[in-house]
C-alpha cells in the first residue's frame, strides 16, 4: 500500500546562492521500498543525500536544474544505481539537501518540492541493473561487491581509459548504455565513472570494458576526483563541509580503501582548485589535460604544467592524468569549439601486467602513466617505465609518438625546455652527478603550440619535499585567491 511520507515545497530560511535544508521523516514498520522524487523549480544545483535510522547514507540524488526521482528497494536488483539497497528500517530517516543557484535565492523562497512516498511500484524493467556493487547484507555504504581483482584482459601492457566522465545522472547528455558505446567506438579498455558528488553502486550490464567507480565532489572552490573508493566522501561527512578548506581536507584525507584523489582542472576559468590549505601529500595525481575541447582549457594547461613542474622540482612525484570531463554527445561541440568533445580525449595510458581496477590504480601511483589526444607516447633510457627512477647518471633517453600527426617533441628537464624536434620519436643526451635530483620526460605538440600529450617523468635521484599546501604552489606562480 503506498503511503505518503512527505510533500514539502522546499523554501530557504536565508538568502543566498547556497543553501543547506534538512527535513525528517517518520518511516513505518513493514516498508519494503522508498520513493524519493524532486521537483526542482529553478534552474539550480540541487544535491540530495538520505541517510536512515542509523545514520548509514542510503541514496544519493544530484540534478542540475532538471527534476528527479530515486528508488530505495529491499532488493538490490529493484533499486536505483545510486543507493544503498537492503532492510527500509523503521524510524526517523534524514533528507540532507543542498541548492547552487548563480542567481540570489531570496529568504522563504520555493526552489524544489520534495515528496517521499513508501511502496510506490518498482523500477522499470529495462532500468534493472545487472550488476550490484554494494552488499545486499549491509546497509552502510561498501563497495563490496565490485570486485578490484577481476581480470578483464590478461596482457603484460599499456592500458587505455579515461578518468574523468559524467552521464544523464548528474549533468552529463549520454546514458551509461552510450558511455559505453562510445568507449568501445574510442578503443578504451577502461573508464571511471565519475558524476558529480555521487558515487555508483550499480551498473546496467556486463560489457568488456572495465568500468571504474568514482565520484567528483564538486564545490564553488574546486573539483576533485575520488578514483575507485569503496564508500561514499558523504558518509562520514554532508555535503555542506566541502564548501570550507577544513570540511574538503577531511573529506579528502578519509580512508577509501585502494583509491586515488586527485585534483581536476585546477586552473580552469570557473572553476579552479582556490583550497589553499590542501596537504599536498593527500593528492595522488593531477589533471593535466582537461577536455581539451573546451576553450578556456587552452590557458588552464599550461597552467597545469607549470605548476606540476613545481611539484616535480620539489621532490613530489604526483602522477599526472588526463580527463575527457565527458558531458556532451558526441555530435556537439561547445561554443568557441569546432572540435567535438568526446569520452577519451584525451586517453591516459597506464602500464600493467593485467587489467584489473587494482593494478590501475596501482600503477598510476607509480607513475607508469602517459596522455594523449591520440597516438601512445613512449618514454625510456632503454630500462625504465615513466614513473620509474633510472639506474644511469649518464646515456640517452628515447622517446616515440604513434602518429601521423604533424607534431613536435619538447624535451623537458627540471621543468625546462632543454631541446625541439619537429619529428615523432628522437633521444636526449643526458649527464648528471650522482645524489643529484633530476626528472626528464616529454612533452607532445602541434604546430600551434597545444599540448597534444605527454609522459610522466623518468627520475634521477629522490629528494624530500619541503612544499606541504596548495597554497605555496600558487605563491609560486604568483595567484591571488
């Protein structure tokens, strides 16, 4: 029998562009599902979270501008991608809501109604997923059921995939279905599934390609990526602590069992990384190339590069990616753009001796990474991987693009351009003295000077950071937040 548990229109107490409600409900014995439905009347970001009885998070909705409505269900088979399925205890379940809009919402103005009703139906049949990320025992937020070792291809080799993606469930234009259609089109190997603020806990079907779960908590002063975590940032914290440096250093620094953190488009206009106070030590890699696409990410790249050349100069061996930051289909463009943007551009290569979510994630801490808009770029004195410290204080160092591109190489050393060459594959003499730091790698260019890719470093010698926050890099390059 359905039942009503709350019809609220949602006004702010406050004004502001962002705003923070919470609402309880009363949750009955013997309930087998819960129906969470958002009617949103603006056009603003709207998060919700719900936890139950004891606090466990249970679902997880994000629309931008757009309405929606989310499934708690008994089974895991029967409820939505992002929640937690499994016992609808009885008792007081909290509704965490939170509202961006780029306009003033004046105080007890309506911006979404909420209504939450029990036993309403079950999803519909073409939506059921096939495979169930979270325990159907347990009601508190593990991944337990995606499996990290799961072998998808058995070759000693590089890997390509994606790090940065979003679809229909937040504020991307493609479905899962078509991710994936479009990964196998892009010749992927792997992706991580990456919407704003929600971490999946379900997939649709059962494809070739590994699919990577993660999240991009996404906050007025920055955006990161969780890669591969086994719970949700918004367990242990709400949403309303990422909109201050203390409340995005915990969420940062808590445990997500065999995941990375990393910091997304961290110059681009917008939306750039203004959390002084990050501790640097808690950020395992930085996105270099954000859809490059997109034209205001021409400038953030460059950005991106310097101040990674600080932190390699520093002693921080920070393992750079890339990211599509997929949100269009892929016959549309954005403004400024002739260039589609599509999922794999650019692709981020990762060297392993089998695809499985563990050994990406344990071979991009290592560094064993390169990026590109297309061709796999290579670099080795003859021994080592990128990422790895060479055994030679003196030789050459080789580098190659797979291309046909007109493109040049940059061979950078220290963070300095030390030697051009307008061809796809050259060497660089190099003599250093022993107990000395260094790092060579390459960088990949077009004629007009854009960043068509690049390798993480080789490294020579190790040496102590003494940077510990974001801030000292922006010092560095002289930026005022």
């Amino acid at each position: 029998m359905i039942g009503e548990l709350l019809n609220q229109k949602v006004t702010s107490h406050e004004s502001g562009k962002y705003l923070n409600e919470e609402y309880v409900i009363t949750v009955p014995e013997g309930v087998t599902s819960l129906h969470f439905d958002a009617q949103v009347d603006k056009a603003v970001w709207l998060t919700c979270m719900v936890y139950d009885e004891q606090k466990n998070l249970r679902a997880q909705l994000l629309r931008a501008g757009e309405s929606g409505s989310i499934l708690i269900h008994e089974q895991a088979d029967l409820s939505s991608p992002y929640t937690i399925s499994g016992s609808i205890q009885s008792g007081k379940w909290i509704i965490d809501m939170t509202v961006l809009s780029r306009t003033e919402i004046s105080t007890n103005e309506s911006w979404c109604e909420i209504i939450v009703c029990s036993d309403q139906g079950t999803r519909n049949e073409k939506e059921i997923d096939t495979l169930i990320w979270n325990d159907e025992n347990e009601t508190d937020f593990s991944l337990t059921g995606f499996d990290n070792q799961q072998v998808f291809q058995s070759e000693k080799k590089w890997y390509k995939g994606d790090f940065h993606t979003h679809t229909t469930y937040t504020d991307g234009e493609m479905s899962r279905e078509e991710n994936i259609e479009m990964t196998k089109k892009q010749c992927l190997d792997f992706f991580v599934a990456t919407d704003h603020n929600i971490v999946p806990t379900s997939w649709f079907a059962k494809t070739d390609t590994l699919v990577i779960p993660g999240t991009e908590v996404t906050s007025t002063l920055g955006h990161f990526n969780i890669i591969n975590p086994n719970t949700s940032p918004f367990v242990k914290n709400r949403v309303r602590d990422m909109y201050n440096e203390e409340g995005t250093n915990q969420i940062i620094a808590q445990d997500y069992g065999d995941a990375l953190v990393s910091i997304n488009h961290p110059f681009l206009k917008g939306c750039p990384w203004l959390y002084k106070d990050t501790d640097l030590k808690n950020i395992d890699t930085l996105e270099i190339i954000n859809d490059p696409t997109y034209p205001d990410n021409l400038e953030a790249i460059e950005q991106a590069l310097i101040a990674w050349d600080l932190l390699l100069n520093d002693g921080y061996q920070i393992t750079g990616i890339g990211g599509s930051d997929s949100h269009l289909r892929p016959d549309d463009h954005y403004e400024g753009s002739t260039e589609p943007s599509l999922i794999g551009d650019p692709g981020t290569f990762v060297h392993c001796d089998r695809l499985t979510a563990h050994n990406i994630m344990d071979s991009v801490r290592k560094g064993y990474v390169t990026v590109s808009r297309g061709g796999f770029i290579n670099i080795t004195d003859g021994e080592c991987l990128p990422g790895e410290k060479s055994l030679f204080q003196k030789g050459n160092i080789y580098a190659s693009v797979d291309t046909n591109e007109d493109v040049y190489i940059e061979w950078i050393v220290d963070g300095e351009i030390m030697k051009k060459e307008n061809k796809s594959s050259d060497s660089y003499s190099f003599h250093f003295h022993e107990n000395e730091y260094h790092w060579i790698r390459v960088d990949i260019r077009y004629p007009d000077g854009s960043l068509y890719g690049f390798t993480n470093p080789v490294y020579f010698g190790e040496k102590q950071p003494q940077m510990k926050t974001w801030n000292e890099i922006l010092k560095q390059m002289d930026i005022k937040v």
